[in-house]
C-alpha cells in the first residue's frame, strides 16, 4: 500500500496533466462559479415602460418602477409593439403598458388597469423581476388609496390599517441569506467537485490500463496497491472541497451553526466513495476512454438531481431513485442540515452510512482486478 | 486517394471506436430522456406545511381551510408550539410554516395592524418562493373580504365597494412560459448545450484518436481538406438528425413549448453545427490523446450553463466574463435558439448571434487548419 502510495505520488510529480488535474482545475473552477455569482442580487434589469397615458400618474407609475434597485426603465415606448419584439429579443425582462385614460379612471373611480408582460423563459429571473415589478406598481396604487381614504378620515393610522389590515412578514428559517448566490454557489461547487474526483480516477487507473502495466503491476497485494494508489487523490480533494467551504463559513462569512468535525467526516468519505464509482466504472470492462464517458453519464447532470433549484419533493420516482445512486446527494443534505440547521449528529447518521454504502463497491472492484491479473 | 476513398475511411474508424459510438449515439439519445427526469413529474406534489395557531377562531380555521384548499399546498399539521415545528422542519416533515398571532380576529375587529409570520426552509429556493405565492394569494383574499366589510358598514352599495377597493390594478401576464414550467424553463437551453458537448468529445475524442494512430495507419498523403470536409458531412449528418430529434420528438414529448418554423430552425442550427465542429475539431487538434476530450468537455458544462445568462442574468456578470463565454458555440447558440424557437424572435432579430456562430466556424477552422498543417509536418519528420 505504501509503495503504490509513493509510486503514485512520483507519477504525479512527472505528469502535467495529473498536477492539472489535481491543482488547477479545481481551483480553477471553484474560482469561476465565484465570480460568476459574485454580485448575489439583480441590479438594474432592463425593461420598458409603453406609456400610452402621458399623465403625472403614469410619470408616478414610471418612477416608482425606476427608482428600485432591481429595475431600470431602459426604454420608454409609445407601442406595446416595440416593447414585445424588444422582449423577444432579450433587450428587456419585462414591459409595462399603461393605459390610456389611467389618470383620468382613477379619479373616476373605475379602477383602470396597467398591465405587466415577464419573459418568464427565464423562470426565476422573472420570478424575481415580478415581485418587484407589482410591489412597485402597486405602491404607487396604494399611496393614492390612503390619499382618498384621508380625505374621508384624518387619521393616518386607522386608514393604514384600512388599506391593508393583514400584512406578511416573511421569514426565512434557518438561512437568513436571502441572496441567490448562496443557494447555487454552495451546490455548485460539490458538483463540479464531484465529476473532478470521479475523472481523476479514471485517469489514474486508465493510464495504466491503456498501456496494460496495470496486469504486472497489480498482481501482488491487489487491493492494497489500489488504494495505496487512491490515496494521494482522496487528500488532495478532500482538501480542496474543504478549503472551499472555509472559503465560505470562513471568510465570507456564511452562517455555519453545526459541527465542523462532521462536515469534514462527509467530505472525505464522500472522495472516497466517488474514487471507487470511478474505479467500478473503469473495471467493468477496463477501457479508459468508456470509463470516460461512463463518468460523464453518471456524474454531469447531478447537479439537477441534487433538489436545490427544484424541490426533491416534486421529483418522479425514478429521479428520486437516480438521487439516491448519488453520493453527493446525501452529502448536501448533510452539509445543508449542518450549515444551516445545526442538526444533531444523530440525525446525520443515516446520511453518513449511505455514503459509506458506495464502499462496498470496491468488492467487485477488487474481484474485477484480480480476474484481469490472473490473465 | 479520392475523397470518397477518405470519407470512407473516416466512417469506418469512426464507427468502430466504441468510446466515441457510446457518446454521440448513446448517449445523445440516453440524455434526451434521462436529463429531463428531476422535472418531469406528472403529478406535482402538494407542499407539507405547518400552521401554528394561536388565535383559534373561526377566521384562523377559515385560514387554515383555505390554505389546504389551494392545490400547491397541504397543511399536514396544526402545530401547538414553535418547538415543535421546528423538530417538524428539520426532520424533514414540513418545508414552510405559517404563523397565525394570539387575537388576530380581535385585532382585525379593532382594526389593529396585524402582522402573520410566514416562513420557510430558505436553504431551498424555490420552496420557498412557492410557500410564499400561495400563502401570499390566501391571505391576501382574506385581507380583501376584510375591507369590504369593513367599507360595508359605512352604508355604501356593495357594487361601490367593490370597484372601489384599489385606485388601480395591475395584471401580470407570463410570456413565453405561461404555466411558469421548469421544464419548459431548463429544457430548451441545456438540450443544445447537450448537442454542443456530446459533439465536442466525439469530435475531441475522434481528433486526438487519429493522431495517436497516425503513426500507424494514416497516410500523410491524405488531403487535409478531404478528412476535415468528411468530418464536416459525417458529424454534421448524425448531429442533424439529433437536433431535430431534440428540437421536434423530445420538445413535444416533453411538452416544451417551440414556435419557430422549421425553416428557421434548420438555418440557425445548420450554422450552430457548422460552429461546433469546427470548435470540436480545433480542439481535437489540440489533444495529445483521445482520452483528453471528454474530461475537458465535462469540466465546462456547468460553467457554461451558469454563463449563459438564461439561469443568471448577463447584467449580473462581469463583463470580460460574458464576451470570454461567448467564444464558446454554446452560449450564442443556446441565447438565438431560446429567442427564435420559444421567446418567438425572427431570424433576422438573432442575426447577431447567427454571425458570431459562423465567425467562429471559419476562425475555429482556420486555427485547426494551421494546428493540423504543423503536426503533419513533425509526423513526416519522425517517418
């Protein structure tokens, strides 16, 4: 075991594309899912306002919808035509079309009505264009309410609680981060990590498996060698997930109310247990490039299986089942239920022995190997 | 040697590399059906949530009625504390919770501000924004019923009231994904990110397979220009077929929504071919081994995506980001085919991404070109 440990480590030394493999393009990556989501918050969305009123209230509309953080009246238009071919085009998120008459229908009491289009091809940026659209709109609609309810009454407070006498206060349990970077950079970067460890893999094993020194090599202490083999990659990338996620709690500051010794328990079985799918898909029928794209299949799309942009609960039984063949899915529970829960580490157990579960595939692994020695 | 002699040539080693049959046939077909998994549920499954209610009047009972009527939410239980309901959340038994204050109705009657807590597991976002829309509509149709009423006392008609409620209103209407579908939201975009990269490992994996073996077999008497133009024709022909197959069978049978005309589709994607196999084959060019393209390939594809702006919006990324990206085929073919096939864009409003895609076909061709001339070059060398 400790021969095919320094062994390896000397292969490491000598090949480019194993140092590549293990240094930069982890950082790399890690670095560019950062930058991509370094602003966290939507700032100045273009959309348009067709003002077909022309009034002091629908300049009010205009403005109100201008003067939030999230939006920027980019174009004003005199047709809805324009505006739509200019959301077609992806110019802008969002148009507004104020009605002819709206002033005038307001005062006449005939609730009038704006209309709003969202592009919501773009779902969740439209989700979010959209809550801040109404609010503002409706902002403006409410100041006039409480302005004709003054009239009728000169008390400020009783009228507030006429125009709205139920109002929501939304809380967030637990992730008090109300920013879309949190939510995806914390996925995202297991998930790529994921695929990184799984290739490194392959391409250690694969090497040799191409060039056939695997049959000599490993004719002698079979599952020792494997995994004296597997170990300088097991360090080298429980290392980086964890000093990304010290990166984060640490430095950045995220909220983390649970058990470090845990998270760093998780993060290096779950190398582990990604080393061995790696190395089960290799063997079974020990060609490097197969392995490869077998690697792919199993490991690019687990990030959409994973259930943090959409709910694990609203999954069909084969999605929910292809979850479970993923250790990364019971890693972020793990990590999730920590980070933001501080859960009891009872609770974690059953997560912990899933992952533990993937260990098992090192039999066939090593029964595989002996077979292609005994040769 | 003639060219029909090459292509031949190309089809056969093409066709007998398991690695690379595995990924353009195999697994272009396997992901059409296995991608779109997570978001294909036909039932959707109602949100558990919890009430606390200290208020116990009928009002709290009509809210809790009325928020298990909406069909996106299910009140599983009535919870007494806070304690337990927070057990409830981190065990997994609810997601959201709603929080219905001490003399709510007493409150209301004495025309007492009244605030209603709700909240949800924000480790999960869209959850969340779920919980929010449907608590948000309940409420909000109790608090109307309430103003009338209280209007109502004053002695004004009902009709009045009603008109009268709000100065103006706004309606809100959802282009292009009316039904707010993650499907129709993920599907149209990561479907030609999938054509994109499935084409760039077999092109890769074909690209530097060729060049471990020219030792051997290859003749470096063979024109350039026959086996990139065979690779062109064979490539181009499979992933054609793919692209309708995505674009037609899958999007219906996925009910993705597409409106473009055929025409359009098979002009734009002619160009996002032509595009891709060129990337595919410069960067072919560039691999020592055949086992390089796929590892290379997979790296990119979340970056990718994150880049291309339909998730993310291109305001909120770093500018020198978003024109780096764009070297990528992928992402000004991902941004033309959302806008032609579902935002309803005509071709001449995706000229721009139209011409970058074909830009890079003919740079992407010229860089493999000079690549391949100097490579032939050192082979003749060593022979």
């Amino acid at each position: 075991m400790k021969k095919a440990f320094f062994d390896e480590l000397l292969s490491i030394k000598n090949s480019t594309y194993k140092l590549v493999l293990l240094f930069l393009v982890p950082v790399f990556l890690f670095f560019l899912m950062i930058v991509i989501f370094s602003k966290g918050v939507l700032e100045e969305m273009p959309v348009a306002v067709v003002d077909l009123d022309h009034s002091q209230l629908s300049r009010e509309v205009t403005f109100a919808i201008e003067s939030t953080k999230t939006l920027h009246v980019k174009y004003k238009l005199s047709s809805a035509k324009e505006a739509k071919a200019l959301l077609s085009e992806g110019k802008i998120y969002a148009m507004v079309v104020i009605p002819h008459d709206l002033y005038k229908q307001t005062l006449l009491k005939m609730q009038p009505r704006v209309t709003a289009m969202i592009n919501t091809q773009y779902l969740l940026i439209g989700k979010m264009i959209l809550s801040t659209l109404s609010s503002a709109v409706m902002s403006v609609s409410a100041k006039i309410e409480v302005a004709q309810h003054l009239v009728e009454e000169q008390n400020t407070k009783t009228v507030l609680q006429k125009v709205a006498p139920i109002s929501l206060q939304i809380n967030s349990f637990f992730n008090t981060y109300q920013n879309y970077f949190y939510f995806l950079v914390l996925a995202l970067v297991p998930s790529i990590w994921q695929i990184i460890v799984t290739v490194a893999t392959v391409v250690a094993f694969g090497e040799m498996v191409k060039t056939g020194k695997d049959k000599e090599y490993f004719k002698e202490n079979t599952i020792g060698k494997i995994i004296g083999k597997m170990l300088p990659y097991t360090f080298v990338y429980s290392l980086t997930l964890i000093f990304f996620l010290c990166y984060m709690f640490g430095v950045r500051n995220w909220e983390f109310q649970g058990e470090w010794s845990v998270v760093v328990g998780a993060v290096v079985f779950t190398t582990i247990a990604y080393q061995i799918v790696g190395l089960f898909l290799l063997s079974i029928n020990f060609d490097y490039a197969r392995a490869l794209s077998l690697s792919a299949v199993y490991t690019a799309p687990a990030f959409a299986f994973l259930g943090i942009t959409f709910p694990a609960y609203s999954m069909n039984d084969f999605a929910l089942f292809w979850r479970d063949m993923l250790p990364i899915s019971y890693f972020m529970e793990i990590l999730i239920s920590q980070a933001n829960y501080g859960s009891d580490i009872m609770l974690t157990l059953p997560w912990i022995g899933s992952i533990i579960l993937f260990f098992l595939l090192l039999i066939p692994v090593w029964l595989l190997y002996r077979k292609r020695v005994s040769r | 040697m003639s060219f029909l002699k090459v292509f031949m040539q190309e089809v056969r080693t093409l066709f007998s590399d398991f690695a690379i049959i595995l990924t353009i046939i195999g697994g272009v077909l396997l992901y059409a059906f296995f991608y779109p998994q997570p978001y294909s549920k036909e039932n959707v499954t109602s949100l558990q949530i919890g009430v606390i209610d200290n208020d116990r009047t009928t009002l709290s009972r009509d809210i809790i009625l009325k928020l298990d009527a909406t069909p996106s939410v299910d009140v599983k239980r009535v919870y007494m504390s806070q304690k337990d309901a927070k057990e409830a959340i981190q065990n997994k038994e609810i997601t959201a919770l709603v929080l219905l204050p001490k003399d709510m109705k007493k409150d209301i009657a004495l025309k007492k501000q009244v605030v209603i807590p709700v909240g949800a597991d924000g480790s999960y976002f869209l959850i969340y924004g779920g919980v929010l829309e449907a608590a948000m509509k309940t409420i909000l149709t109790e608090a109307a019923g309430i103003k009338i009423a209280n209007l109502l006392v004053k002695g004004v008609p009902l009709e009045g009231v009603k008109k009268q409620y709000t100065p103006f209103s706004l309606q809100t209407i959802n282009l292009f994904n009316p039904q707010n579908s993650y499907t129709q939201y993920i599907l149209p975009a990561v479907f030609i990110l999938i054509l994109h990269q499935t084409l760039l490992i077999g092109l890769g994996i074909f690209g530097g397979g060729v060049r471990e073996r020219a030792y051997k077999e290859y003749d470096y008497d063979v024109p350039l220009g026959y086996t990139l133009l065979s690779r062109y024709f064979i490539f181009g022909g499979i992933f054609f077929i793919h692209l309708l197959f995505y674009l037609g069978f899958a999007f219906d049978f996925f009910e993705v929504r597409h409106l473009a005309g055929m025409e359009d589709i098979i002009a734009f994607g002619l160009v996002f071919l032509f595009a891709t196999i060129s990337f595919g084959v410069f960067l072919g060019s560039l691999f020592p081994v055949r086992e390089m393209a796929t590892p290379v390939v997979l790296f990119s594809s979340l970056p990718v995506v994150f880049s291309a702006g339909f998730v993310w919006p291109l305001e909120a990324l770093p500018q020198t980001l978003v024109m780096i990206s764009k070297l990528i085929p992928a992402v000004p073919a991902m941004d033309g085919f959302l806008k032609l096939n579902q935002m309803g864009a005509s071709l001449d409003m995706i000229s721009s991404e139209a011409s970058i895609l074909f830009f890079e076909g003919i740079v992407y061709l010229l860089l493999a070109v000079v690549v391949l001339k100097k490579k032939k070059k050192i082979n003749r060398l060593f022979s």
